[in-house]
C-alpha cells in the first residue's frame, strides 16, 4: 500500500498537475501574491487550519443532506 501511494499519490508524482492546476486559474502576479501571503504569520495559520476547515464544511454539507433527505427523495 505504501508503494502504490508513493508511486502514484506522492508530491513528486503529482506536483506537475498541481501546477498545471493553479497556471490555469492564476496569474504570475497572483500566484507570487499567494506565495507572499503564504508566508506571512496570517497565511501560515491559514495553511494549518485549512484541513480542520474543509473538514468542517464538508461535514455540514453532509449533516445538510441528511436532514433535507426526505426531500431530496421526493424530487
């Protein structure tokens, strides 16, 4: 299993396609923007708590659709 995700799920396998990624949606300027940013005390915090906050919101979207099910259902 460690293999496989450091064959194929590793930094060095996916740092390309990350790049091609933030190329396509930033500019030069706004990609040394967000490096500057990044590495200020604000940014770092940011970074940080980035992973507790998608988690966060995805488990409102979740709690969302189970309370709202039934209507979905409906639909």
């Amino acid at each position: 299993m460690l293999d496989f995700f450091s064959k194929y799920l590793s930094w060095g396998s996916l740092k390309d396609e990350y790049i091609d990624i933030y190329v396509s949606e930033f500019s030069e300027k706004e990609l040394h923007d967000m490096i500057a940013f990044y590495q200020t005390s604000t940014g770092k915090k940011a970074l940080r708590s980035m992973p507790q906050l998608m988690s966060r919101g995805a488990q409102i979207g979740s709690r969302r659709v189970q309370e709202n099910a039934h209507i979905l259902r409906q639909i």
